[in-house]
C-alpha cells in the first residue's frame, strides 16, 4: 500500500501524503470537480487513473509495507 509520494528532479524536496494526492494534483493541475458523476465507479476509475498518471513523472510511490518507511515514509 502507498504511504504517499516523494519528489524527484523538479519536485525534489516535496512529499505528499496519500490522503492528500489526489487533492494536491488536481490543484496542480487546476482541476475542480464540479458535480459528481452519477456513477461513483466513474468517479473511481478517474481519481485512481488520474492518481497514476500524476504521479508517474518526477514521483517515487512509498510504500507502507517497508518497516522503515511505514515508522516515518519521509526520513532520508
């Protein structure tokens, strides 16, 4: 399971949280959502889709499953 992100090459320095990726994206991207689609799987397969492609660049996933990481994801 993903604890959250940590930046490299341009967004080196910055970690965000998995609670707070989709929020930090959209903002990034300047994506609102304005109503919420009438079928909530949409709204999934967008967030997770979005997540994913976000998050494939300049972005290191940290895992929760690494003893270390998991006692603090954003030491080193």
């Amino acid at each position: 399971m993903i604890a959250g992100y940590k930046g490299i090459g341009p967004e080196q320095g910055k970690c965000i949280k998995a609670e707070n990726a989709l929020a930090y994206a959209m903002e990034r991207c300047g994506i609102r959502l304005s109503v919420m689609p009438a079928d909530q799987r949409d709204h999934d397969e967008f967030c997770q889709t979005f997540l994913e492609w976000f998050y494939s660049g300049n972005w290191v996933p940290v895992e929760r499953d690494d003893e270390q990481e998991a006692v603090n994801p954003w030491a080193s």
